[in-house]
C-alpha cells in the first residue's frame, strides 16, 4: 500500500496469505478446544516451554501475542487504564496491563479478526521469567481469574558465563514440570513426542534464521517490519509440521527475491538495526517512514529472540533448557554488546536505532550506555528513541519523525 502519489509501497510477501490461514486456524482450534474440552488448553509465555506442552497434546495459546494483537490493532491504550484501575501500575508491561483490561472490559481482536469472542479459557498456565519477571504476575492473575493452575520456571537474569550449573537449575525446573501437567492431562509425558516436538521445532528455526539470514544480501529482500508479522508461526506454532512447511515456504520466497534482485526498499541508501521492542501501533507509519528515507530496517534482536539453534532432539530437556537460558535478554551487558557487534559487522549496517521501551526494560538496552559504547567501538552512529510497545501515550510521533530524519541525513 502506499503512503500517497509518488510515496513508498510496501511490497506484500506473498506468503502472507499463508500465514493468515495458520494463525486464524491456530485461534480457530484454540476456540474450539476452549469452549468444547476437545483438547486441554495450556497458556505459555512466547519463550516458554512450548514443546514439552505439545508433546502432551496441549493447545497452547500465547498471551504475549494476543497482547501483540491489542498493540497491532491500537486498541491496547483504550485498555490499559482498566488494569490500572485494579492496581496494576503504568510503568509495567503494557502487554500485560493492556491484556488484562481487554479481559476486564470483555474484549479482544480476535473478535473483529475471526469472530471468536473471547481468549480461550486455560486448564493450565506456565511461565517462564526468562523475559520478565511480569509474565509470572500476568499468569497469576488469569490463574486466579480461570481458578486454573499456575507453574513456570525461575530463570536467571543477566547472565555473563552460560555455565552448565545454570542449564541444570533451568533444565531440573522444566522436568519438574510434569507431574503437574500430567495431573492436568491424566496421561504420562510420552518422551518419544517430546524428541520428535524438539526435531520440528529446531528445523522450524532453522529455517527462519535462515529467512532472517537472507537480509544479509544487498538489497534485503526483507524489512525488520515484515519480520515481526511472519515471525507468528515461529511463536505461536513452534513444535509443529505447520511451521516447518511455512518458513519451507518462505525461505523460497526469500532466496527468490535475492536472485531477483527484489528490493523490500527501493533504492535502498541506508542499512539500519533496529534493537528493542517493536511500537506496535506504528508499524505502518514506521516501515513507510525509513523505506521514505530510503533505510532498510534490515535485521532486529527482535526477530532473532526465535532462533533456537541449540534444540537437540537427542537430548531434549538440556536442550531445551540451553535454548531457553541463551537468548539475547538473558545475557549481560557484555554478552550483548558482542552479539550487537556481529550483528552489525554480519549485516553491514549503517546506524543502530535503539528503541527505549518504557514499559520493557528488559527489552530496552539503551539504559547503560551500550549505543555510545557501539559508536565509539564501531564508529557506526546510534540514536535512541523513546516509545513502547502498547502503550501510544508513551510515542510522540513528531518527536521521532523528527529524530529519526535528522539521523538518517547525518548517515551522509
């Protein structure tokens, strides 16, 4: 679509459509199973234990994206005075406070999407604080709402050395686990399905780095923006064929438009990292504003927060324990800045633009001097801007247009 005559278009990936169909059966199935008792229903954070669920036959729904889904939509500032209201404080997780007061108000986007009319109902919720420590008052509060269950893993923060002590810990809370699902299920983990869960999900990873890798290439045949909405599958089916077959699908696509010489920006001048959380509500007026300016947004921590090259089907619960400990949000401040050092060098970037997320300060990394530090080591320029992921009383537009511009003229 384009922002006017003569303006930037957005190219549509045509695996779009695809990936509409499998979120919109993925809702449909959860619907069902909710309302019907076909399957049980297990609520799991986006980098929780999702494969350990599948592998006892749960539907698993991500809260996280339905808070995504409020943010998309621009519904969630309307919603989050309702959970402040409860007691629940500004400053938190906007997907947290925005997903509660769309419960309280009786609201969701599944509504308008597919018809659905409300989030489905849990017989389990488990957590992972590997994000946040929010997440797990988030599941509290909707266990005490559904009278369901509650259990989730204490991961560690701020990791410098990923030693085998930690893996352990987080890997003898995961098996520990179990006997509380089972109780919830009736019937024994079958190991087997967990190994073959393990195998789809690390091939499902594979092959969206392997998308995400494509952006190397000059043009990039993709933007940070079209990476956070294909990035659906891998959060919300990972673990499963469908997920394989779509990012199979993709990938083509991808290397197709590589050969091609298919630009996702025209004319692309600039080559930007974005770090931090995606402003939701301005993803549009985002991706047009840098593809103006003739940036392409090529590469993001966001969207690399879903690879999980260590899966290991023949060894599954360390695996899984390693997998989860070792993301980007985990590390310290210099395991990060060295991840950020090769990402810049990997994909020849021009400028950083660190987004301040003022609900998610684990997800911000601006606080503690790491864009100087970049600039000074790699002497390519930084700029931080403020925002947040949900909540659009935080973004002054002009103020980032603004910024934004005079950022992108100083790349020269």
């Amino acid at each position: 679509m384009s922002t006017g005559a003569g303006g930037p278009k957005r190219k549509r990936i045509r695996a779009t459509g695809e990936m509409h169909k499998l979120m919109e059966a993925h809702f449909r199935g959860l619907d069902e199973s909710s309302r019907t008792g076909r399957r049980n229903v297990a609520w799991c954070t986006s980098v929780g234990p999702a494969e350990l669920l599948r592998a006892m036959d749960f539907d698993v729904y991500f809260p996280e994206n339905h808070g995504a889904m409020l943010g998309a939509t621009r519904t969630s500032t309307d919603m989050i005075p309702a959970a402040t209201a409860l007691g629940y404080s500004p400053e938190v997780c906007s997907y947290m406070t925005s997903d509660i007061g769309a419960f309280l108000r009786g609201e969701t986007p599944l509504k308008r999407a597919y018809g659905i009319e409300s989030i489905p109902r849990p017989d389990v919720l488990v957590y992972n604080t590997n994000q946040c420590r929010d997440v797990q008052e988030w599941f509290s509060y909707f266990g005490r709402q559904f009278n369901a269950p509650v259990v989730g893993i204490d991961s560690p923060r701020s990791v410098r050395h990923l030693n085998e002590a930690i893996v352990r810990d987080v890997q003898y809370q995961m098996e520990a686990l179990v006997p509380h699902l089972e109780r919830v299920t009736g019937e024994p983990l079958d190991k087997g399905r967990l190994s073959e869960t393990v195998e789809l999900s690390l091939l499902a990873t594979r092959l969206w780095n392997e998308v995400l890798e494509t952006a190397a290439s000059s043009p990039s045949p993709l933007t940070f923006f079209d990476g956070v909405i294909h990035m659906g599958p891998i959060v919300v089916l990972r673990g499963t064929q469908e997920a394989v077959d779509y990012y199979d699908m993709l990938l083509a696509e991808m290397r197709g438009r590589v050969r091609e010489g298919v630009a996702a920006v025209d004319g692309e001048r600039h080559r930007i990292y974005w770090e931090g959380m995606p402003i939701w509500g301005r993803l549009r007026a985002h991706s047009e504003l840098f593809a103006g300016l003739g940036c392409a947004v090529v590469a993001s921590t966001y969207c690399n927060s879903w690879v999980f090259n260590d899966f290991d089907p023949s060894d599954p619960w360390r695996s899984m324990a390693l997998a989860y400990t070792g993301i980007f949000i985990v590390r310290s401040e210099e395991a990060k800045e060295r991840y950020l050092k090769e990402m810049v060098k990997r994909f020849d970037i021009d400028g950083v633009v660190f987004h301040d997320s003022k609900t998610c300060p684990n997800n911000s990394n601006a606080r503690y001097g790491m864009p100087k530090r970049l600039q000074e080591s790699l002497g390519v320029p930084t700029l931080v801007i403020d925002g947040d992921l949900n909540d659009l009383r935080c973004v002054s537009d002009e103020q980032l247009v603004t910024n934004v511009e005079a950022f992108v003229e100083g790349l020269g």
